[in-house]
C-alpha cells in the first residue's frame, strides 16, 4: 500500500510508460500477484466459458485500465477499470491525483439488504378493514414465514445473514388498467452481508409464497427479488482545499471550483442535465464493477432508481464551495456481492479482486463509490474549465 505522499513520485507520469513498464510497476506494489492471469491472452479458458453462460463460443476481450492508487478511507486502492471509452481511466486517474492530496475518500457503508416482493392477486375489492386484518394476519405468521424463508440458505444463515421482516403494501388498480384486480405485496427483507444475495432471495420468496396465498386467500402472483437497491446504499465524500486543485490557464482554482459547483447546480435543476451527469458517475462505476465481475445491469437499474427518488430525476452527486474547499459526495446504491458468481469461474475477475485488495462488501462498494465521485470530478472539471471535448478527442484520435 502507497502513502498520500507517495502517489506523485511513485506514479508520476505512469501513463508514459510501456504496457508492460506499468505492469512492473504495479508488481512491485503487488508482488503475489500474478500478472499473466489478470492481463494474458488466455485467463479464461473455453470450458470456464462454457460454464458461465450458454452457447459460448469463448471469451470477448475488452481494455483494462487502472488508477494506481485511489485513497479510500486512508487506504491507497489500485483500482481496475474495464471500458472502451479511452477518456474514462485518463479522467479518472486525475480526479485521483487530485484526490489523494487532499487526504482521499471518505465513505459510509449502510448495512447491506436485498428485498423482493410477492404478489398476492386479491379475489375482491378490499375495505380498509381488510387491510387491517391483512397486517394482524402477517403478523400472526411472520416468526413461521421468516424461518421458513431462512430454511432455504443455511449458508446465508451461518454467515449472520438471512431475512429479517416481511411487510404489507396494497396497490389499488392504475387508471391504464381499471379493471384489473387488486394486489397485495408481501415485501421480504434479507440481510445479505457479503453476498449479492439475488438468488437467495428469489429462493425464499418461492418458499413463502404458497403459505402467503393461503393465508390471504389471495391467488398466487409473481415472486421475485427487486433491484431498487434501496438496502445497499453506499455515501462517499471529498474536501478538496482550493490549493490542491489544478491550476487552469485561463481560471483560478477557485473560479473553476465555483463554475464546477454552478455545472452540478444545473443538473440538479435540469433533469436533462442530470441524466448525463448521472451517466458520467456510472462511467467509473461501471468500469470498476465490469473488472470484479459485478451484475452491471443491476448496479445500473438502482442507481437510476435512486436518482428519481425525488419529484423528479436529479443527480447523484452533490458539490459545493465552503471555507476555501470544493466540497464533493454521492450517494449511491450498490447492489453488489462478492460471494460466489464469477469471482469462482473466472480467474482474471479473481487476479482483479486481489489487485484492488479486497476481499469484503464493505471495500468494493467504498472503492466503486469512490471511483463513480472522481469520474463526476473530473467530467465536472473539464466541462467548467476546457470543456468535455478537448481531452477526450485527444485520446479518442489515439484510439483511432
């Protein structure tokens, strides 16, 4: 692991070197790590393949990047990035410098939850005598439905997992569809620790579905887990001094922090606006979460999720100018897990893992918090300073 102090002489000038300079570099850094896995033509043999998907025909190559060191909750993090867009590791990697030498990333990690949902199809228009009658039923039967629930994943039990609460919401018929029934939605909550947990999940509402309907009378509806993300929410900040921000030809670093925080207020403003700033946040995430093997998709669904939680979309991230600093946080949803999945089948995902040095939930969802706030940084910076295109084409001619 790297000091702050460190980053500037150890990775100065990292982008200048050979493809395979960087991976010495990085060697020394990690020196059980084997680069051959991570990097080489063949980490992923054709009956791996075979065995994460159906009908393969082998394995789709894509660049990795990194960000050498990221400082998270005072620790330097190698960050492995997956993407085809040449800016996004380029950016990334300033926002980074930028970063550490005001003492990095702070995040908090909410205790993580999955919830899914089944549907219970009501036979008649319910009262809200009903309703309540509904509630004093669940309650009735919750102790039997939970342990019937955690039956299912002994594993997720042992490891201080498993679910939680069960709780009751009524949908009334949408006036696209008037005529359609009333539903009851049993609403699961499981613990799911260093897990994902969706496939527990999915299992446990399949279990309690059946006792759900009989005890409501209800006919029997969908079961499945949600991707609200809503139980998996992820918080990380930065204090940047003005003095440690770069210093562009035509603005000061306090000018172009004040024009950064006014490019933000307008995505907080302007819905348009915040679909792209959003996306530039997921440019990093995603990136991070594609190199461990996450459900992108999924990562993808909450975060957009999230973001309309109020009246309308709005931004993940929040800056602002206060006491001679640039002042930066996000919050986002990460429904991530790294039991399990790919981590088992696909060896360079693994060799990923070990270079960010993680082996819990609460350090890939600080790291990929983290990551998604710089990429925000350095988009912010660029559009309030030199504007978007000028790197970007730079490096995208070089691609080309």
């Amino acid at each position: 692991m790297t000091s702050t102090g460190e980053f500037g002489k150890q990775f100065s000038g990292f982008y200048r070197l050979s493809v395979q300079e960087r991976r010495d570099v990085l060697q020394r850094l990690h020196p059980n790590l084997d680069f051959t896995v991570l990097c080489g033509e063949n980490s992923l043999s054709d009956d791996a393949a075979d065995a994460m998907i159906e009908n393969a025909l082998g394995s789709f190559r894509l660049p990795l990047g990194v960000v050498p060191s990221l400082m998270i909750d005072g620790i330097s993090r190698t960050i492995p990035m997956i993407t085809e867009e040449a800016s996004v590791v380029a950016a990334a990697n300033k926002a980074a410098k930028c970063f550490n030498a005001s003492g990095g990333v702070h995040c908090k990690i909410d205790e993580p939850y999955l919830s899914g949902h089944v549907q219970l199809i009501l036979k008649s228009k319910p009262t809200d005598d009903d309703f309540l009658r509904y509630q004093k039923q669940l309650q009735k039967i919750e102790t039997e439905l939970l342990s019937l629930a955690n039956a299912q994943d002994p594993t997720l039990l042992a490891h201080g997992g498993g679910a939680r609460r069960i709780e009751l919401k009524l949908l009334a018929p949408t006036a696209s569809a008037p005529n359609s029934p009333y539903f009851l939605v049993a609403e699961l909550q499981v613990y799911t620790g260093d897990a994902m947990g969706a496939n527990a999940v999915n299992t446990m509402l399949e279990a309690i579905r059946p006792t759900l309907c009989e005890a409501f009378d209800a006919e029997c509806g969908i079961a499945i887990m949600s991707n609200d993300g809503a139980g998996k929410l992820v918080s990380a900040t930065v204090q940047l001094p003005y003095s440690a921000l770069p210093t562009e030809r035509d603005f000061s670093p306090q000018a172009a922090a004040q024009r950064l925080c006014h490019a933000a207020e307008l995505a907080a403003r302007y819905p348009q606006r915040a679909v792209t700033h959003n996306k530039g946040i997921m440019n990093g995430i995603c990136a991070l979460a594609l190199a461990l093997g996450q459900d992108t998709r999924a990562i993808e669904a909450a975060a957009h999720f999230h973001a309309t939680k109020s009246a309308s979309y709005a931004p993940l991230s929040q800056w602002h100018c206060e006491h001679d600093s640039l002042h930066g946080q996000i919050q986002v949803p990460l429904p991530i897990g790294i039991i399990g999945g790919a981590r088992q089948k696909h060896p360079a995902i693994a060799a990923a893992y070990a270079l960010l040095a993680c082996n819990d939930y609460a350090t890939c969802a600080a790291s990929l918090a983290a990551i998604g706030l710089a990429q925000n940084f350095a988009a912010l910076w660029a559009l309030a300073t030199y504007g978007i295109q000028q790197g970007h084409m730079r490096l995208h001619s070089r691609a080309t």
